[in-house]
C-alpha cells in the first residue's frame, strides 16, 4: 500500500512538472507563429497561434492520461471495467423504475379521484348542516307496480306524472306551477319500456341520482326494476333460533329477538324485498313470558312466521312464536 502510495505522488509530481514544462513551450511556440505571421489552412496568424496553443494543452491531456493508464492499474480498472459496469447498472436501474413510474402515476391519478370525492363529501356535509338538503343522494323518491300490457307506455307515463308531482312537492312546495322536474336518461326510459313489455309483474323504483337542495328547479333520477315476485308465504317461517336454558333471562331473550329480526330481513332482502322493516303483530314478549312460566324446559324454539304473501314491494308481516324442544 506504501509502494503504491509512494508511486501515485511520484506521478503527480512528474505530471505537474510535465505540465510545466509543455505549457511555456506552447505559449513560446504560439508567440514564435504569430511573431513569423505564419498561417494555417489560410487563418489569420493571431488565429493559427491559438490553435497551436489549444492543441499543446491536448498534448498535455493526452499525455497525462496516457502516463496514467500505463503507470496505474488501479486507474485502467476504473476506466475500461468500471464505468461501463456502471453505464450498464444505471441503464437497468432506468428500466427497474419504468414500472415504478407507472404505478406512481396511477396512485397519483386514485389520489386525486379520492380529494375530488371527499371535496364533494365535504360540499354534502355542508349543506346538511344549513339544512337544505331534501332528499338524498340514491333516495328512493317513488315506487310504483305495472303489469305489462298493450298500453304500457301510457301506464308509465301515468307512474312518471305521479313520481313529479310527489317530488315537486318535496323540493319546491311553494310552486303553483305543474312542470316537469324530474331529469331522466333517455337510455333508462328505453330500458324501462323494453323490460316491462315483457310478460309479468315489474316494480319501478325511482331513486335520486344527487343530492337536491331545497328550491332545486331538476332532479336527476335512475331507475330500477325488479320483477314483482313473492318473497315470502304465508304461515312460512323465515328464520328461527334455538333458545338454550341459559338464554332464558328476558335480557339475552331480547337480545336474540333482536338479533332473529335482523336475519330475517337481510334474509328478505337476499329474496329480492326493497322494504327496510318488518312489521310484527301481536304481543310476542308477553306471549313468551306466558310459555316461559308454564313450561320449565331446557330448550325452545323461536320462529318468525309470515302471516302474509308479500312480493317485492310489499310490506313483511310476521308473528313470533316460540314452542318447548
């Protein structure tokens, strides 16, 4: 390490002499070619003794660099293995980010539809809080039934008129005036008359494509239509749970009432039902209390029966009853 160290100076020091001793030579032979008013490739003299000058500081370079690779293994290494190893590191280390970039690019792109919704949650928010928000962003506004038949594109227009003036009286209650405020896509009135032309029992269910303020001259609506179809029975039970003796307290009683509705209707819904509530009849807590106390047993069985056909858009009737095991 010494040695090299020791040969490295040495070299330095050569070259900066070197470097000493040429640069004077190239100045004197600059000035000699000026002084002789000599000329190359027919330049004028004080040009031809600047390109000489310029020329002597490449010898200059080209020596010392030539100095250096036949003296210095060290420097051959950097400049014939080195640094195209590292050209070619750097060149694949571009085509490694190609991806990246995209991937960058596209988080970029779900950033900025993400501050766009949450600008426009933000705006709901708002009027909400002023309290001028009627209705509600995929509120259903209307729901009507219709059976297909020859006159079907009256019946629609009958259901359409209906849904306006319900909602005109929502949004603009104050107005005399009978307009159309409803805004409908071409497309869904085609796709409506399409499906219901078919044979069979459809239920049109209107809904708010945006929230509207209180004053709003339109409201943007979709559809959807769903076949009118039964969803549940009469005397059908829908769910029911199995009571253990440890259950039999009237607080985890109600609890598993609670928890048997709530099954019940996503069962509905799963069914195709568009209503959000059940409706029960009767005094069912009392009618449990009553069983509890008459029959000490270890296990009951509690259902929810229908007590009613109900398609679609009708409401769901049920009646809890619960049996010993």
């Amino acid at each position: 390490m010494n040695t090299l160290n020791s040969v490295a100076w040495i070299l330095i020091v050569f070259l900066i002499l070197l470097g000493g001793l040429i640069a004077p030579f190239g100045d004197l032979l600059g000035t000699k070619i000026g002084k002789a008013r000599f000329s190359i490739l027919k330049l004028r003299p004080k040009k031809t003794a600047a390109i000489v000058t310029i020329i002597t500081g490449g010898f200059i370079s080209a020596i010392s660099i030539g100095l250096l690779i036949l003296v210095s293994e060290e420097f051959r290494q950097r400049l014939f293995v080195d640094i195209p190893f590292l050209q070619k590191t750097l060149d694949e280390s571009k085509k490694a980010l190609i991806p990246l970039q995209e991937e960058m690019d596209k988080l970029e792109d779900k950033i900025i539809v993400k501050e766009k919704e949450l600008n426009k949650l933000k705006n709901d928010v708002n009027e909400f809080r002023r309290g001028n928000v009627v209705i509600k962003r995929d509120q259903t506004l209307f729901i009507a039934q219709v059976t297909s038949s020859p006159n079907i594109k009256l019946e629609l227009g009958k259901i359409y008129n209906s849904a306006d003036r319900y909602v005109q009286k929502i949004v603009i209650p104050n107005k005399k005036e009978i307009k159309n405020i409803l805004l409908w896509r071409p497309s869904d009135i085609s796709y409506i008359e399409e499906v219901t032309s078919k044979e069979g029992d459809w239920i049109i269910s209107i809904k708010s494509a945006t929230n509207v303020l209180k004053g709003d001259n339109f409201v943007i609506v979709y559809p959807e239509l769903l076949q009118n179809k039964i969803i549940v029975r009469k005397r059908e039970v829908i769910t029911s749970e199995i009571l253990e003796k440890k259950d039999l307290d009237y607080k985890n009683i109600n609890s598993k009432i609670k928890t048997l509705l709530r099954k019940t209707r996503d069962k509905i819904k799963l069914r195709g039902s568009i209503v959000n509530e059940i409706n029960t009849r009767g005094d069912f807590i009392k009618k449990i209390r009553d069983s509890l106390e008459i029959n000490q047993t270890n296990k009951y069985l509690l259902e929810v029966v229908s007590l009613r056909n109900s398609k679609t858009a009708d409401p769901i009737i049920v009646e809890l009853n619960i049996t010993k095991i």
